[in-house]
C-alpha cells in the first residue's frame, strides 16, 4: 500500500505536522532560504540538532524531525519501522514544508536513514551529510541483531551501557545525562524495530550515489570507513574532528559547524 503525506495541524499546539499511515510526523522548521533537514539516530530524536538550528537558521530554512516511534512521533499501526518508512516520513515532512531540493544531515542511523531518501526521491535530494553515520555493515551484513539484549527486563539497562560506549572525552556529565534521557525515552518497541530496520540487507546496495556527500565523523571512529564511502558515493568530501565521541555535533558544535556550513554554502539546492 502506498502512503501519500498529508498536511494535518496539531490541535493542541497549533504546531504543523505530517502523517504517515495515520501516524503524526514531528518536526520543527525555523529560519529562512534553502533547506537542510536533520535526521537523528538510533533512538534519539530532533533535540540532537539543538546546537545547530541557531548556527544555520539566519541563512537556511532548518528542519529536524522526529523519525516515526521516536520522539513526539508516532508509529504507524499497521507497518514496522523500516528505512523505506523512515525516508517516507522524511518525504512527508519535505512537502508539508513545501521545498523541492533539500539537503539531508542524519547521524548515526540517520545516515542510512538519508542514503535511502536519496534513493526514493532523488529529485528532491540535493545533497548529503552523514554525521558519524553507518556506511556499512561490512561483516555483520545478512547477520540478525541481537535484539534480545535490549529487550525485556535488562533491556533498557544494555542500552544505556551501549549508549556509554559512544561517549569521549568531550562528553561532559551534564551532556552524557541529557544523551542518556533523550534514547531511555524511546520504547523498546521502537529500539528493537529500529535496529531491525538498520540491518535489512535489502537496504544495502552496492550502487553508487553521485550527489555531493560531506562525510563528518570522530575521529578513531569505529563507523568510519573512507574507502567504501569514495567507492560508493563519487562526491564524497570528509572531515574528521579531533577528541570526539559518536556525539560529535554536540560536543563540539562549534567545529561541526564550521564544517557543514562550509559544505552547505557551497551546494545548489
């Protein structure tokens, strides 16, 4: 079945939204000129992107979004979280806020997230940021997540552990405290589905994309693989900052945003 986006406004905060399936699409749209909308990861949601918003909004129209089951987003009722559903969501959003070329910035799985957009609606895709993002699977692709280890009594509890792993240095207590309540409040429903959705080998294809790509990722980062992201996407600019964990935008938003502005400026939406 085919879900077509369409324009509802939120009753109780008079707040634009979209839908999918039945289900409210999140997001928050601020400033003015071309857009760039932001993809959040594993469940995160668009508060992620807090410290880019006033960097980009004098001179882009920025747009974060809340991914379907994440967030204030709902989760279609009668189909899983998947990266097709996702990019359909992101589809809706890019029409309920009526631009027709946008640039896409997904963190960690939002990465995936962006590349399948790209793939749907090529038209409307201007060009890529994948911020720490998942190229590839590599060696784990055809395997199945281990989704019992988020799941049930301990669930919650493995996921913080994991969550910990991705912080450095440059991860304050105040900023790991604020990371940690923003991906506890996702439902394991949606942790499991989510993670099922990234390892879906149908959604790894050895195409190539030949759009701008600015690749922006730690440094020593474990998803960094520069040579699968020069073979499969031919545009492909990328920078590394020093001293940062997989939150990289928060930590040091500063150089991150220096970067993507630089590539941002530089783009014909």
């Amino acid at each position: 079945m085919k879900y077509l986006p369409v324009l509802v406004l939120a009753a109780s905060s008079c707040l634009p939204a979209a839908t999918l399936d039945g289900a409210p699409i999140h997001f928050t749209a601020s400033g003015s000129g071309p857009t760039v909308i932001f993809v959040h990861g594993w469940t995160c949601d668009e508060t992620s992107w807090s410290a880019q918003v006033p960097a980009l909004q004098d001179r882009f129209r920025v747009v974060t979004i809340d991914l379907p089951g994440h967030g204030k987003s709902g989760s279609p009722k009668t189909e899983k979280l998947s990266m097709p559903l996702f990019a359909r969501a992101v589809e809706a959003v890019r029409a309920e806020v009526g631009a027709d070329r946008v640039v896409l910035v997904g963190h960690s799985m939002g990465t995936p997230v962006i590349v399948q957009y790209a793939r749907m609606y090529p038209n409307h895709t201007a060009a890529l940021v994948f911020v720490d993002g998942v190229v590839t699977l590599g060696k784990n692709l055809g395997r199945k997540p281990n989704t019992a280890s988020i799941s049930g009594p301990n669930g919650l509890k493995a996921r913080e552990a994991n969550t910990r792993t991705m912080f450095s240095a440059a991860t304050t207590p105040e900023l790991q405290a604020r990371i940690l309540k923003m991906m506890d409040s996702a439902s394991e429903a949606t942790a499991v589905q989510a993670m099922e959705a990234m390892y879906d080998p149908a959604i790894w294809k050895d195409d190539v994309i030949d759009i701008p790509v600015q690749g922006i990722f730690a440094d020593r980062s474990g998803l960094n693989n520069v040579d699968y992201m020069k073979e499969h996407f031919s545009r492909l600019s990328f920078a590394e900052i020093p001293g940062t964990g997989h939150f990289l935008m928060m930590e040091k938003p500063a150089e991150f945003n220096r970067i993507l502005l630089g590539f941002l400026e530089q783009q014909k939406f």
